[in-house]
C-alpha cells in the first residue's frame, strides 16, 4: 500500500483561521469562567457544547444557524447517553459498546447530512470520553446543562462574523468556482500548446472535474443562502465562470491560447476581490448570444431555485436509511478495538473506540491512509505530550493556554495532512485528561500509543473484511443517471437551467463513486471507458446548455 502518498503534504487550506479561531474563542469562553470558578472538573462537559464552534464555516449564516443548533443537539444527546451509561454500569465492556454504537451512528449521520469537517470524529471523542467519567445520575442534568451552555457559546462564536460580512461563505465558494474554471482554462491553452490529447485522467480531464465539483458546490451554497436578491452580483459572477468553462469543450471552434489565458486572469482577479470582501467585481461585456444565455440562467434558476433547495435537504436525510454498512462497519470494529484494549490492561479503552472510528473511510484504501495517518501522528502527538508537560503543570492557567494553542494548531495543520493534524489533536486529547487531576505521564503514554495501534489495526480489519459491494453498482447508476440527463432536452430559460443542474450534480456524483468504487479491495471491475465516454459527453453537453 502507498505510504509516501498518504503522509504528503498538501498546502494550507483557504479557511483554515477561520474555524481554528471560532474553536479557540469558544473554548476560552468556557475554560476561563470555569477557571475562575474553580470548576476545571466540568471541562469535558462545557467542550462537548464549544466544540461545536468547529462544524458549518462553509455553509451560508441562515443554513449554519440551523446546522449548528442540530449538531449542538447531536453533541449533546450522545454525551447524554453517555453519561447516563457510566452513571448506571461499572462494566467497562458494556461502556465500549455503548460508546462504539455511538460512534456508528455519528459516522452514519455525518456523512448522510455532509456536515463536513470535522465530521464524527470530535463527537464521538466527547461522547467516549463521556462514558468513562465517573458519574452519579443526579448529575447528569446539570452536566448536560454545562454543555448547553458551551453550545450557545459555541453558536454565537460561529454565527458572529456574519455580522461583518454576512455574504462571506457564498464569496468563499463563488471564489473557489472561479479559480478552478481558472486553473481549467490554463490547462486547456497549455495542452492546445502542446497538442495534447485528452485522455481520462489526464491533467485537463481532472480539471474539468474539478471545475464541475467547484461550480455544483458554489450553486448550492448560493441557493441554501435564502436571499436571492442581494446574492445576484455573486450569481452573476458564478454565471460567467460557467460560460468561460464552456470554452474549453472539444466540439466548439478552438479559442486561441493567449485569449484563453486572459480569460483566466479574469476570473482569478474576479475570486481575488472575493476574497478581500471587496465591492463585488462586474464582469465585462460580452458578445449578445453569450449574454442572453447568461440572463436565460439567471432567470431560470430564480425560477427553479425552492424545488431544487428542498431536494438538495430531503435527500441526505433519505439516505440515512441506506446507511446500515457504515453503522455496523464503525461500530463492529470500534467495539473490538475497545475490549481488545481492555484485554490489554489499557485503562483508557475509549481511545482505542475513536480511533477505530476515525480510521473508518470511503474505502479500504482511504481507509489505509488514515490509519497510517492516524498511528504516525498519535505517535509523535505522544511524544510531544511528553515535552510540553512541565509547562502545563506550572499552573491551571499554563494547562489552559496550551490547549487553546494546540487547538489553533491543529486547524491549520490538518489542512495539511492528517497526520500532522493528529500529532497536536493527540497532545490536546491527553493534555484536556490533566484538568481532572494530574496523571502518571508513563501511564498516560503507553495507554495512547497502545489504544492508538489497537484502534487503527480493528478499523481497517473492519474495512477490510467488510468492503462495500455496492461500490460498482452505485457506478453504474451514476452512469444510467449521467446518460440520462445528457440525453434530455431543456426548454429555455428554466427548463435548461434544470438540465444544467441535473448535468452539474450527476457529474460530480458520477465521478464521487468511482473514486470510492476504485479504491475499494476486491471491487467489481469498473467500465473505465464507458464512465470516460459519459464523463466527456456531459461536459459538451453542460457547455451546449451554457452557451
């Protein structure tokens, strides 16, 4: 299996200060009070609301304000579980089980509703951690109300900046739409250059993937933004990324290079603005044809825009229902990585639970990735644990201010790789232990290296025994579905705009599941030329309709 691919480091992501600062002000919102209220034991319960602050930097204000309150309700329900458990059994073994059904059903719901990053590994982290508190039931409803409290905290931090640029999100996504049709059209005039032919794989054929799965992404950020009117310059600016794209199908007349490049120029200085939250950049004029397919775009999103934005909200909660895999997958091998650990001796069986839970992936060999991932970072997380604890135990005040740092480093450096996020998540997963009392560090070392091998070998055993079959099927349905809407015809404006978007989603959905599909073991053989075929239909197709 590829190692050096699965530790390379990418470059740093576009937003990453913006949840690193949200978790950090949230978390000092709750640590300083309890500080200075000498209540540093109730940690683990205000985190399990404040960390909440580290979910929806990508969705618009009106649809975070919703996604943080059910994501502060999921938090806290399975903290709830979880605690209720440890009140009621001192078995460790019915402790894991109930920790590891928890951490499927966080794997399950976070991938059918896309929250996004961080995904279910931060809740099922609380909600584990959670199950092997000391506790006494009478205490469980002013614990869950020290998270309700963190949640409000955590709400209030992540809906803020809309107060100073309520558009931000939807700038951010426009943005990336136009540099990936950007980075698309330079490809293109480098390949005319070279008189490259297009081949599925090829550097061209991956940036029109790569522009479709920006430009879908950008349109339903804009239509989950709830205010079509004051979003039109954005809709206007996103329209022009679509038209430069249609440029570079195969089957138009050949643009010249240099024009193609300008073209590009454009539309990054465009996303530039954007990002600088400036006064929204007007495209230029263009030839009549091309401006009245822009307007017939324009008018028939407006037109399409409720239907398409309930769909987009009904369909992952249907998918839920079609998600028993990934529940008995996290669930199974996080269940056997926590009585294997107890097998051991390990006092810590939680941490063997979450890491067999975040080693779980699209497919084995992701799966893979993020173990070697995993296992790499907790290793040196570890020995950096080690250095930084004479410094934490000067003082409440020296513990507290090193975990704020390490959750600010963190968001920047899992951007990177996730191992060199897992190296400063481990130091903060073992130094947030400290506020209950100052640990054997021998003992806290060996438990976290060891729960962290355990875990990663029972997730990826897992994986491996129990792959997804339905990979190559879901392939062919995206075919049967990319076919189909190449084959449809739209009357303008609304009728073509609801091809475009059935065009835009069954592409990138297409090439979603080949993706999983290839890197499942012992995977069905996938029609390699029958999905490049639809893939390069589709995108003539998308241009005839944008143009």
């Amino acid at each position: 299996m590829p190692v050096r691919a699965a530790l390379r480091l990418s470059p740093l992501g576009d937003i990453w200060h913006k949840p690193a600062l949200s978790a950090v002000a949230a978390l000092a919102l709750v640590l300083l009070p309890l500080y200075l209220a000498g209540r540093l034991d109730l940690v683990l319960y205000a985190a399990a609301g404040s960390m909440c602050a580290l979910y929806g930097h990508g969705l618009p204000y009106a649809t975070r304000a919703k996604a943080l309150a059910w994501v502060t309700l999921g938090m806290l329900s399975g903290t709830g579980v979880a605690l209720v458990t440890a009140a009621l059994t001192d078995s460790i073994a019915v402790r894991v089980a109930v920790a590891a059904i928890l951490a499927g059903l966080h794997k399950a719901v976070c991938d059918a509703t896309r929250i996004g990053p961080p995904g279910n590994v931060v809740l099922t982290f609380i909600a584990a951690s959670a199950a092997f508190v000391p506790q006494h039931l009478a205490d469980v409803p002013m614990h869950l109300g020290v998270g309700v409290l963190g949640g409000v905290v955590a709400w209030a931090v992540g809906m803020a900046p809309g107060l100073i640029r309520p558009d931000g999100p939807e700038r951010i996504a426009v943005a990336r739409a136009l540099e990936a049709a950007a980075r698309l059209l330079r490809t293109r005039a480098e390949n005319d250059r070279a008189a490259v032919r297009v081949e599925a794989g090829s550097d061209l054929h991956q940036a029109r993937q790569a522009a479709a799965a920006a430009v879908n992404a950008a349109w339903q950020t804009l239509l989950r933004s709830g205010a079509a009117d004051r979003r039109q310059g954005l809709r206007r600016l996103l329209v022009r990324g679509e038209t430069a794209v249609a440029l570079v199908s195969a089957e138009r007349p050949r643009v010249p290079a240099a024009e193609l490049v300008a073209d590009a120029d454009r539309l990054a200085a465009f996303a530039r603005e954007l990002r600088k939250g400036r006064r929204l950049p007007e495209p230029s004029n263009v030839d009549p044809q091309t401006a009245a397919a822009e307007q017939a775009e324009l008018a028939g999103i407006t037109a399409e825009e409720r239907a398409p934005a309930r769909r987009a909200i009904r369909r992952p909660l249907l998918d839920i229902a079609r998600r028993w895999r990934t529940v008995l997958t996290v669930s199974g091998g996080a269940a056997v990585a926590g009585w294997a650990s107890m097998a051991l001796g390990v006092g810590r069986p939680y941490w063997a639970v979450v890491t067999a839970a975040a080693v779980f992936a699209a497919n084995t060999t992701l799966s893979w990735n993020r173990a070697l991932q995993r296992v790499v970072g907790n290793l040196l997380g570890v020995a950096l644990f080690t250095l930084l604890v004479p410094v934490t135990r000067l003082g409440a005040l020296a513990l507290i201010g090193t975990v704020l740092v390490m959750q600010f480093v963190t968001e920047a450096a899992v951007t990177r790789n996730y191992w060199l996020g897992s190296v400063f998540v481990t130091t903060m997963a073992i130094l947030m232990t400290e506020f209950a009392g100052a640990q054997p560090v021998p003992a806290l070392v060996a438990d976290r290296w060891l729960d962290t091998c355990v875990g990663a070998a029972a997730g990826l055993l897992a994986c491996a025994l129990l792959p997804d079959r339905r990979a190559a099927q879901r392939v062919r349905d995206g075919l049967d579905r990319l076919e189909s809407a190449v084959a449809q015809e739209g009357s303008p404006p609304a009728g073509r705009d609801a091809a475009r978007g059935r065009l835009r989603a069954a592409l990138v959905e297409l090439r979603e599941a080949a993706d999983v599909a290839a890197g499942e073991w012992w995977s069905a053989a996938l029609p390699h030329e029958r999905i490049a075929a639809a893939e390069r239909a589709g995108h003539h197709r998308l241009a005839e309709l944008a143009t």
